[in-house]
C-alpha cells in the first residue's frame, strides 16, 4: 500500500502530473491543464493578430491596464488603446514582417500565471532596411471574464541581424 502526504508538486499545480496515481485526473488538473491551453491560444492570437494586421483583436488581447515593452527599442505602451495605436504605427514601417512563436514555460498561480515563449522574426522596412532576430516574450497573465490575458509582455532581443534579405513578397494576391 502506497503513502499518499498532502503536498504537491510544481508540476501537479501547473496540470503536468506524473502518472503515479493512474487514476482519472482531478478537476484542478483539469483546470491546470485548460489553463495551459488557454494560454498557449492566446500567445498564437497574438502572433496572428499581428500577421494579419488585427490591430483590435491584438489589443485586447491585454487587460485595460496591460503593458507591452520592447525594452531593446525604448518601447512602452499601457492600455488596449495605446497598445492598439502602437502595433498599428510599428506594423506601418514594414514592407512585410513574419513573427513565429514557439512553446516556453507557464507557472500557474490561480487567477495569475506566468510564461515565456520563443520568437524568430524577420521582415524588410519600408526604408530598405532588414530584420531578423531571436527573442524571447517574459508574459504576465491574468484570468478575466473574457478568458486570459496579457497583464504585461516583455520583449527580449538574444539575437539581431540586419543583413539585407534577398527574399521578397510573392506578386499580388487574388
């Protein structure tokens, strides 16, 4: 007969259970785990917002009083208007632009949570310049009455690289 204590891990509270039980999961690990996938679909909303020049839907992707930064740039903006007005003006300076985003860590703590996900990116300004580079988003979470959203995301350069790109936008689109 197996002992069972009252303490948990980081990875049952976070919806990552080890199998140990065998049993049916709980409904905190099934909550755990919605969460996580809630979360991860809002990341990809923000990548496609921005693709797709969604500039609403990307701002409120935020709560009223979320911040977004770019520290490597000198970039902050609070609030789903200003952030709303900053993509708009910023995705304004690209002839075209490709944002990627790969899976990180989340740590969930109830109604507020915290994670990182993995960017590549590259696009050609409208001056001629290019840009590519490597980052990583630093998220703040929090669980609203429309689902989770952004409190703050960071955005942290590792890599830059202004090479221009040989590549372009394939002729017009039907």
């Amino acid at each position: 007969m197996s002992e069972t204590t009252d303490e948990t891990t980081d990875e049952t509270r976070n919806g990552m259970t080890d199998g140990a039980t065998g049993g049916a999961p709980t409904g905190a690990e099934l909550r755990a785990l919605a969460d996580r996938i809630e979360i991860e679909a809002l990341r990809g909303e923000f990548t496609d917002a921005g693709m797709t020049r969604d500039y609403d839907r990307l701002a409120e992707l935020f709560t009223d009083d979320g911040t977004w930064r770019i520290p490597d740039a000198g970039l902050e903006f609070t609030g789903s208007k200003n952030i709303r007005a900053a993509i708009e003006r910023l995705q304004g300076n690209w002839e075209f632009f490709v944002q990627t985003i790969h899976p990180g860590a989340v740590r969930i703590d109830g109604d507020t949570a915290e994670g990182r996900s993995y960017v590549a990116e590259l696009g050609r300004l409208r001056d001629g310049g290019s840009h590519v580079n490597y980052a990583l988003y630093h998220d703040h979470y929090r669980r609203t009455a429309q689902g989770w959203r952004f409190t703050e995301r960071r955005y942290e350069v590792r890599y830059v690289d202004t090479t221009p790109l040989p590549g372009g936008v394939p002729g017009p689109r039907p």
